[in-house]
DNA sequence: GTCGCCTCCGACAACGATGTCAGTGTCTAG
DNA sequence: CTAGACACTGACATCGTTGTCGGAGGCGAC
C-alpha cells in the first residue's frame, strides 16, 4: 500500500480511502491512485486490515463435514460457498472422518486463524469447548448432528420422522421381518434412526427381533456381511431398512449376489446415486442437503448482521422417494 | 497475547517464545505461561504473526475445482485436505462452475488472504494474469486443465491417450461407427478426448462421420437429448464413447428409454457411481482424481520448500475397467 | 578478578492496514 | 468581509504478533 501511495503521490490514507471506496476524495485523486495500484498489481491484505478494523471480520468461515468427498457432505458444503461467495466470504472446509482428534485440530485451526463463525458436524461427546466462543458472540451453528453440553444453532434431517417413514412403508407393503441395518450408536443420527424404526414397529404392534437389527456398520463390506447371516437365518428378513448411505451400497450389492433384490424389499435412508438407473431402482428415504447447508450459512449470516434470538433448530424434512425396492411386498 | 503476558507476569516476547517454543525460556516460565494461557483460552493469531514474520507464510492454500459437489473434484479436494493437514494448512475451496467471472474472483479472494500456493483449475482463456504471483515464487499448480499464457506445473489426466483407448476398445469390438459425444470445446479436457477420439479412428483408417460428433453438450437432458438423435440416424452408432461424467449418465438414461442398452456400446470417460451395479455395469476410463489432488499437493509443499526446478507437466494415466457396456458386439 | 560466553528476558520497532484527528482549502450565507 | 460548513488530505497511533537488540545475571577459564 505504502509503493502505490508513493507511486501516486499521496499518503497512505487516502490510498486505503480509495480502496475501501469512502467518500471525501476527489475523482482526480481517485484515478490517480487507481491506475497506480493497477500498475503494481496491488492487492491488500484482508487479514492486516482486519487487524485494525473496528469490526474484526476476516471474512472467513470455517466449515467441518463428514468429509469433503462424501456427497451428501460435498452437496452441504456446496451450498454454504454459495451463500458465502454473495458476501465476500472464502470458506475453509475441512473433513472430520469421524474422528475426536481431527475435529479438535480443525476447530483449533479455524480459530487461530479467527474466522468468523463455524459450521460443524461433530463426533466428540462435547462441545463445552465451545463456550467462550459462544459467550463472545462467534456465531456457530452444528449441522447433522447435535451438539452436547452446548446450547447452539442446529440443522438436522429428520431422523426420527424419516427413520418411521420407512419403516410404515415396509409395514405398509405388508411386511413384519424387518430388518434394520445402521453405523455406529455412537451417532448421533443413527441413534435417532434406530429410534425411528423401532418406535414404527411398536406402533404397528410388531415386536422387534434383536436378530434383525444389526448395527456398527462402518463400510460397504461390513454391511455385505451383515446381509449375508441375514439371509441365512432360519427365519429371514423379507424387507431390509438401510439407515445409511454406503451401507445401503452394500445391502445392494450383497442382495444382488444372492439373487434375492427383486425378492428383499429395500428402503435406503439418504439417497443413493444413481439410484433411478438400478434395477429394481432404490426407494429411499431422501435428505435435503443442500437446503440444510442454505439454511446453516443463513443462519450464520443473520447472527452475524446482529440476529441475537435465542438458539434454534432447524429440522429438514425427508421425502420418500418410491422407486421400486421399496414397494416389492413379501413372498 | 497482552493479557497472558500480564498474568504470567512476564513480557509479551516471552510469551511468544513459549508459544513458538523457541530456546532461552527456563522450565518455570514456560510452565506459568501455559497455565496463563489455559487459563484464559489462549489461541494464537496466525495472520497477525504471519504479518511480522519472516517467511511471511499463512499455513493456507487457495484450491479451485470444477465444483466441490462434483465426485471428482470432491476426491481431488480429498487428497489435497489430507496432504495439507499434515503441514497444519488449512484450505480454502472454491467451486469454479466454468465461468471465467468466477476464476477470477476466487483467484483475488485467495490473493488478498495471502495464500502460501495456489491449485487451480481454470476457464479463463489466458492465465497471464498470475504472472506477478509467480515470479515473486508463489508457488501455483494447475490440474485438469493445462493454463495459457503462462508456464507452471500443471498436473493432467492422460486425456488424449486415454479417449484413443475407449475408442481403439470399441473399434477392437468390431464397431465402425462410433458416436463422439462431449462438452464445450472451450475445455482443454474435451478438446484433448476429442483428438484423442480422431486419432484412434484415423490410426484404423475408420474415417470420422460429422453426424457422429456431438459436442457442447453441458447437462445430462441434453447428453439424452443427442442420444435420441443419433438413434434416430438413417445409419445410427453401434456404440457410443461419451467424453464425461454426466455425458454418460445422459446417454445411459437415454439408451435405457429406447431399450437400447443391451445393443448399443458406451464407454464413458471418467468412471460413474454405481457402475458396477448398473445393468449393463459400464465400462469406463477411469482417472483417478486421487492421485491427482496428491500430486498437486506433493508439487506445492515441495515448492514451499525450496524447490525451485523448471515448472513440470505431471500425466496421471487412466485405467480402462471393463465392465460390460463396452464389450457390447455391433449387431 | 576479569573477561567472555551463554541463558533468560523485555523494550521497542515493524508488518500492512484502518480509525482518529487535525489541518488546509473552497464555498455559501449573512 | 467573515464565519461556518464541508470536502479533501495526511500524520499518527494502533491492531496482535515477531525480529532485533541490549541488559542482567551466572559460570568457567585464564
């Protein structure tokens, strides 16, 4: 900034009127300082301007999703830059993969670099090291799953809802065996999942069998296997609720290698790629998940134009999207 | 950092040199300073000590993919992140749309925030304008797309070999008259699979027919689109190489509404979620976004440590997975 | 005892920008 | 002609941190 007031010979000051575009300086000065800072290819340095100004904003957000390279996370993350780019803001994303470890190291790095406000997706059992942010008015808002020992801005699918819907469906087409296959209990949202089912079954009077629900389920060939014992039981399952993503891929898979995917019915919780171009084509229970990142940089953009209501949650309903595999009835 | 100085009772540079773990601090000191900082939640300013600093560096990184919802970009994103967290840099991630007002003003965001390197992947039809950047060493990579106007490492998908190898495996099956169907040719990358698409055909003296080239196709309705045309042909394709992604996924939709599927051949460039359960499973190059995100990373780090060799072209090979769809036989 | 070296520590300037304030010049109303 | 308002401008302090430098004290070698 110091080369370009020097190079138009003016002071500093004025160079950084011209460049904030405050009033008071005059159009020749103006064009002078303008060409000059073209000439030097200038660009100034948000952070050291940050430093001084009364506001503090870097323009900076941080955001922690499951993982960059998941879809239902990269749609999340999708829309968050959109509702950033609008501002000015540049986002950090970063993955959490689950991990205790990695979510405290990339909120450690969000801070140190003083964004100004956080969109996470969490795994620790809390977040109470979180307060100080909080109490400073850092504006933070927890998607897909909800904080502990915390009270913040949250936006979930809804889980418990979905969860039952899926489950009335299988019921509905005539079903009583079940199945229900989820990731770890760990989770916030295949707790709520699991929940959902069970509280459908207790509805229509079915009582669970422990046999049928299978959980733990961390990738595609552990939810092959789950399907395989499954199917060998004396007394097997004619319908299966998938409650994630991959696992869904792997109940796939394995049900094809049995030829049983026109025989098992199948309702996946979250939607599958390509899921219309299989056959018999997927019914799923669909999340919203770019309404759920629209909603998280909303809310973070209103905390920070001065919105101070109490803490909120937002809750995204699914839709049941019928394809096929849901709506095969039992044998 | 004031405030700790003054309850660990000693001066700011001493602090500093506690966080930094720096020589010359006794045992005592570090330890009342730590219990100081605990105390009062202490996080360090990164850009603030990256003003003063000598190496000026922001433990930052400015990434541009096509969009980050998109597997492929999502995946090089992936391995970027992984490879970035290991040094402590954060990344920022910007979707580019292929609109050339959004490289530049990504380009300027991850500018004015002083980034230590820069991953690019490019619209603008010149990148002369990183010039400047460049020469003052910061160290920029270029993936997907080879840039213009400027010479710097640029890390490719081996495009042009690998669109001959789609091509020569439809042509190996007995096909004569195989259909071209790709996006703009704005895009270095489907420039590059259309040549290669040509050579192969030249090399088996199989001489290209205009009304099997179809190009500029952006979405999937028109991939379908094209497809419902070229069936409609007096002489229709007996098979299809289709030179991306959402291409492929058109062209199959399309196939499947006319039943052709099971009659006409389709290689895909670049692989699609779910191939293998599809019926028939697809046959694609596949890339491998992977390799590339870790290799741009590798070049980056090793050009913030010192490297200062020649810029370099880094050619990621594709791999052909046959999976049915293009072992298909002209009728 | 003195010199030199080393450890430990803090005062101060500086990084690149902005907020504050005061100074100059011009215009308008009385 | 003068006072007051307002446009325009730059000097200076400041943001949170680190580089430089010098001072205080301890220790070993001569």
């Amino acid at each position: 900034m110091k080369n370009v007031a020097d190079l138009a010979g003016v002071g500093v000051k004025t160079v950084s009127r011209v460049i904030n575009q405050e009033r008071h300086v005059s159009a020749d000065t103006i064009a002078r300082v303008m060409q000059a800072a073209e000439q030097l290819q200038y660009q100034p340095d948000v952070q050291a301007g940050n430093l001084r100004r009364a506001d503090r904003r870097t323009d900076t957000l941080g955001l922690l999703v499951g993982s960059v390279a998941n879809p239902f996370s990269a749609a999340v993350h999708r829309a968050v830059e959109d509702a950033a780019i609008h501002r000015h803001v540049a986002v950090f994303a970063s993955s959490l993969d689950d991990d205790p470890e990695r979510e405290r190291a990339s909120v450690e790095a969000f801070l140190r670099r003083r964004v100004d406000g956080l969109i996470l997706t969490t795994i620790q059992p809390s977040q109470a090291y979180l307060g100080p942010q909080l109490e400073q008015g850092m504006p933070v808002v927890f998607v897909d799953r909800r904080p502990n020992g915390l009270v913040a801005d949250t936006v979930l699918t809804d889980n418990l809802d979905g969860a039952a819907r899926a489950t009335r469906h299988l019921l509905g087409a005539g079903h009583r065996r079940i199945a229900f296959l989820g990731d770890s209990g760990d989770i916030y949202t295949a707790k709520e999942r699991k929940r959902g089912y069970l509280e459908a079954l207790r509805l229509e009077g079915v009582a669970p069998d422990a046999e049928l629900v299978i959980e733990n389920l961390g990738e595609e060939v552990q939810a092959e296997a789950a399907v395989n014992r499954l199917l060998a039981l004396a007394d097997p399952p004619t319908a299966i609720f998938s409650a994630q993503n991959l696992i869904t891929i792997g109940v796939i898979t394995a049900l094809r290698a049995h030829g049983a995917s026109e025989r098992v019915a199948l309702v996946g919780f979250d939607d599958v790629p390509m899921a219309s171009l299989l056959s018999p084509a997927v019914t799923v229970i669909a999340q919203d998940p770019t309404a759920i990142g629209a909603i998280a940089a909303r809310q973070i953009f209103a905390r920070l134009d001065g919105n101070a209501e109490p803490a909120q949650d937002f809750i995204v309903p699914t839709r049941l999207i019928e394809r096929g595999s849901g709506e095969i009835r039992p044998v």
